[in-house]
C-alpha cells in the first residue's frame, strides 16, 4: 500500500470531482452517507460518518478538502448548508 493510503479500492476523496464542483452537495452527501458497495465502482466503498461527526465537523472537512486539493474558491454557508443536507435523509 502506498505511503498515503491511496489505492484503485480507496482513492483521495480529495481529488474527486465532487471537490471541484460549485455546489458541495455532492460531498457533502458522500461524507454523511457513505459510498456502499453496490455504489462504489471496483468495490470503493466509503462509510457514512452522519451519526459519528457534527455538521461544524463535515464542513471543516469539506472546507479543508476545498482549500488543500482544488485552489478553488470556498465555498460559502458549509455548516448551514451540512444542516439542510442532514435534514434531507435519503434525497441525494
């Protein structure tokens, strides 16, 4: 396994195109919900952490992601945006 624990069955969430894009819904879903199996492509897999971490968490993970991989503009309102998302079970 390389260094940093990237391989084809886990790849760097962050460089993902779901980093990339105006709206981090997609993220933002993909860290509360996870990536099953039946989702993944190749067996990725991702567990969902909306029971394990608050929404200030995920937007600080999504901020980070945003800032360290993209040299994107921030995005704006995470944890407002995180609490509307969470609210929604189930509406990706």
């Amino acid at each position: 396994m390389p260094e940093n624990g990237v391989t084809a069955a886990r790849p760097d969430l962050g460089i993902n195109s779901a980093t990339r894009e105006a709206d981090p819904s997609n993220l933002i879903h993909v860290i509360l919900d996870g990536v099953a199996v039946k989702e993944g492509s190749g067996g990725v897999v991702m567990p969902a952490y909306r029971e394990a971490l608050s929404d200030s968490q995920i937007a600080a993970i999504a901020e980070y992601l945003r800032a360290s991989r993209t040299g994107l503009p921030a995005w704006e309102n995470l944890d407002q945006r995180v609490a509307d998302l969470r609210a929604h079970v189930g509406t990706h």
